[in-house]
C-alpha cells in the first residue's frame, strides 16, 4: 500500500455542559467542543518517541485490523497539543480521533467522521475500559452535541442545529484546578462500585441528571440565565453526591456560589485533590477570575482562561 507524505490531522477539546457520569448508564449529556486543539502528525521516517510507542501499538493494530493489512510502513510520528491532559478536556479522545485520522490519510484512505469514531472508540475502550462515547462524539463531529449510549455499541449522536446564546457564553470562564490524581477509568470504575453497593444511589443521581440534562437544552438556546445559573448548580451539587468533587473543589465551587454564579466540574471530576477544568458562570467574569487569582495567591495555582466553543471537529490541517 502506497503511503503519504506529511500529514497533519487536528481535534478540539471538549467540555460537558452536563450529563458526565450519568451518561454511562444511558442518561443523556450535551457535550461541545473547546478551540483548543490536539494535532497527530504522520511522515515518512521511523521515529517514534519512546512516550508514544504504547499508543502506536494500539492504532496500528486497530487500522490494521480495519484494514486487513498483515503491516503498516514505518513512519514518523509527532503530537502536540494545546489540550491540558487529564483535565476534563477529552484529551485522550483528541489523540484517539486525530491519530486514526492521521493514520488513514497517511495510508491513502478515505475516511468518514462515523469511520474515525467507529475507530477511534476502539481505543477509547482501551484507555478508560467503560467509556460512553460521549467525549469522542464531540471531538470527532464538533459544534454541540446531544449524546446518549442508547446500549453498549448502540450510541445516539445528535449535533444541535444552534449555537449556546452568546448571553451565556460571554460569561464563561475555565478554571484549571489542575490534573486529578485518579484517571477517568479510576472514576468511572469508582462510580460503578458505587453503584454494586448501592444501585439506588446511582439510579437516582442518574435519573436527576437526566432531567437536568432535558431542562438545560432549552435554557442554552435561549440563553435563560437564571434558569441555566439554577441548573448547574444542582447538576454540580448531584455529581457531588456520587463522590467526583473534591473537597478543595467544591470550596472553589461554593464561593462562585456564593458570589452569584455557577460552577461545575466538567469531565469525570477527581476526589481527592484536583478535578481538571471547571466550568465557571457569573454574570460579570471578573467574580470568577478574581476568586481565581486570590486561590493562586493564598492556596492553589488556579490558571483561568475562557476560549470559543463548538467549533470543528476533527480535520485534516495539512497534506
Ligand atoms: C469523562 O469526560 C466523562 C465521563 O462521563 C465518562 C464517559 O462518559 O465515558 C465521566
């Protein structure tokens, strides 16, 4: 099989609006992308740094398989990201989607964004064992996402035609409380123990998101601040009740509360120190990047930063 040159193949992080954790057991979640953006670069050559080689392994057996190709010509293999990793972020959903992708186009295939999450989700399973799909479907598709895993291989993916309103997106503001101790397959699997000891905990966090998860899609496209100030706060409080927060981030949590806003962990959360990015709302985002700074002054290191959302999914940069 003839191979390409230089290719370079991009996908955007992600942040859940809500619905994380609860989507493992079949609840929906509006996920969107985040512009900032992971890139896979494949060319013609052999090295493979050392910190890569378990991920080539993977990739390559996956498009081998796909492909029922007996070997894949050697290449060169590059990664860089803007996406801070392990943060909430989906980062290991971006190398997922632009590795596959890079791969591909590097073997002269055609590929459709349902091939790349079809592939990419093999991976996925292997980094987190139980994974929705929801943070993949967001990389892979981009814009905002209506996700739920209908059953294990059965995932309903429904891009939203609108925008979040600009009236509430002016106002957000990332937190990055940096990267939790446990993995998201550590959570998740933390979360699913939970549920063997106590199903009715787990169904009752489930079902109470889910409600949530209804009432929000109407709220974004209106951009009904109260109401969307209201959600996150008992979406949050709800995910705390299954043990994903954790105690320094609830405390971070509460003084936005207290000031007014909102905010919410936005990935699989962390117990306990760090819970990755949070996502933060107050009517005037100085509250928040003030609460911020005086945190990185007295106790924790809390960078801020706010970036567009629902932008493109996963895409070729460069052949
Ligand atoms: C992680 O970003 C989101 C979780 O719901 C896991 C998943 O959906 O696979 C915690």
């Amino acid at each position: 099989m003839k191979s390409g040159r230089n290719i370079t193949v991009s996908a955007p992080a992600k942040i859940h609006l809500l619905g994380e954790h609860s989507s493992v057991y079949g609840k929906p979640a509006i996920l969107t992308s985040v512009d900032l953006r992971l890139k896979v670069t494949i060319s013609q050559g052999r090295t493979i740094p050392e910190e890569l080689k378990k991920l080539q392994k993977l990739i390559d057996r996956i498009v081998k398989t796909e492909l029922k190709l007996k070997k894949i010509p050697l290449y060169s293999l590059e990664i860089s990201s803007d996406i801070p990793i392990g943060a909430g972020l989906g980062s290991s959903a971006a190398v997922s989607a632009a590795y596959v992708g890079a791969l591909l186009t590097y073997l002269r295939v055609t590929w459709s964004l349902e091939r790349i999450y079809r592939l990419g989700f093999k991976a996925e399973e292997v980094f987190h064992g139980n994974p929705s799909g929801g943070d993949l479907a967001t990389v892979v598709f981009g814009g905002l996402i209506w996700f739920r895993r209908e059953t294990p291989t059965l995932k309903l993916i429904q891009p939203l035609s609108f925008n979040i309103s600009s009236k509430l997106t002016k106002r957000f503001v990332l937190i990055n409380t940096g990267t939790p101790k446990e993995s998201t397959r550590d959570l998740v699997a933390m979360v699913k123990e939970l549920y063997t000891k106590k199903p009715k905990k787990v169904e009752n966090f489930s079902n109470y998101q889910e409600k949530l998860v209804k009432e929000l899609l109407t709220v974004i496209k209106e951009g009904n601040e109260k109401e969307f100030i209201r959600i996150i706060r008992e979406g949050e409080r709800n995910l705390e009740s299954i043990g994903v927060v954790s105690k320094s981030s609830k405390e971070i949590i509460m003084k936005i509360e207290e000031a007014g806003g909102a905010a919410k962990i936005c990935g699989a959360g962390g117990k306990a120190e760090a819970t990755g990015v949070l996502l933060c709302y107050h009517k005037q985002k100085k509250v928040v990047e003030n609460i911020a700074k005086a945190y990185s002054k007295n106790r924790y290191n809390l960078p801020y930063f706010s970036a567009k959302l629902g932008v493109e999914g996963v895409k070729l940069e460069k052949i």
